[in-house]
C-alpha cells in the first residue's frame, strides 16, 4: 500500500486518540506542508465511515510512526515531576536540590 503523502507524518500513539483531535492534528500538518487544498478531499474520505476507517485512511494518506517511542529515562526527562518537598521541578528520579525520589 502506498502513503499518498509520506513526507507528511502524523503521530498516534501517545496522542489524543479521539477522532476530533486526530482530524484537527492532520489538519494542522497539512497547512504546515503545503497540502491544505487537499483538506475537503481528505476529510470526505476519512469522515465516510468509523473509526477504524478514519485511523485507516491516516495511514493511507500519511506516515504514521510505529514503535518510535523514547525510552523511560527519555520521556521523564522531558516530562519533569515536582518535588514535594522543596517545590522544584526535576527529571525523574531523584531532586536535585533535596535528594527526594519520587
């Protein structure tokens, strides 16, 4: 099966699953790539049916990534927690200004 624009990528997993948001996700990456005449015809096509048609469609029409997902140490680096005890933010383990795990 061929991606009609595989120079497009519209992520998945670990994203808002719900329909309205994928749509307005690949409606937003169409503007930035220059395709967004092509919006009406994707829409058409993606709203036709359910959601696995939907997700289908996505997939067809983009590159969708599988698999791509940044290890643990990765994600919590860019997701830092707050420490309770002194309030900072740091990235998961332990606080650098107390020394407290999460």
């Amino acid at each position: 099966m061929s991606v009609k624009h595989p120079e497009v990528t519209i992520p998945l997993i670990g994203e808002d699953g719900n329909a309205f948001s994928i749509l307005g996700r690949v409606q937003r990456a169409m503007k930035r790539a220059g395709i967004a005449s092509e919006w009406d015809e994707f829409h058409a096509e993606a709203t036709a049916s359910d959601y696995d048609h939907l997700l289908a469609t996505v997939m067809g029409w983009f590159t969708v990534p599988f698999g791509d997902e940044p290890d643990e140490d990765e994600w919590r680096a860019e997701h830092p927690k707050g420490c309770y005890d002194c309030r900072e933010l740091y990235a998961y383990p332990v606080c650098p200004s107390c020394g407290e795990e999460v």
